[in-house]
C-alpha cells in the first residue's frame, strides 16, 4: 500500500486530504486505483497514459526512472507527484 501525497491543485478531488492509503503493486496500479478513489485524479498526473511532461514521480525517496512501472513495496511506500525541476 502506498502513501500518497495529494498535489494542492488535486486536493478538491479528496475533499482536502493531503496524504491518502491506495493499494498497488506498481505505479500504474497505483495511479489506477488513485482514480477509482478520486475520479479526475488521472487527468492531473497522465498524459496518453504516461506520465504528464514535466511531472515526476517520487517513490521512496528518489524519482522513478522505471516510469508507470515502478515497483511499490509492501510496507507503506510514499509516492509524491511534483513538478519536474531542470537546469544546469
């Protein structure tokens, strides 16, 4: 089960939880059942069912490289969704 961090622009969704419980075995499970929970909740993290340009993923305590793929272990894995930072 994941812990996830609800985005400010996404907290209408979730009636202003910050953090929600959703079950998977990766981040695509995750991200589905995310929109089972919170209807509309797809529409700010997906793009063609990848992840939207210029969002990253933040599972455990890096970014995902794995993408939609990304395992989430058993024991309460945090994923948070922010704004991709680049620079040089």
């Amino acid at each position: 089960m994941a812990r996830v961090f609800i985005p400010q622009p996404m907290r209408k969704l979730t009636d202003g939880k910050i953090d929600v419980q959703i079950p998977g075995k990766n981040l695509r499970e995750v991200i589905d059942n995310l929109e089972k929970a919170f209807p509309g909740a797809a529409d700010y993290i997906l793009k063609d069912g990848e992840l939207k340009p210029g969002l990253a993923a933040i599972v455990g305590e890096q970014a995902t490289r794995q993408g939609m793929l990304h395992k989430i272990d058993d024991d309460a894995t945090e994923v948070h969704f922010l704004p991709a930072i680049a620079g040089g």
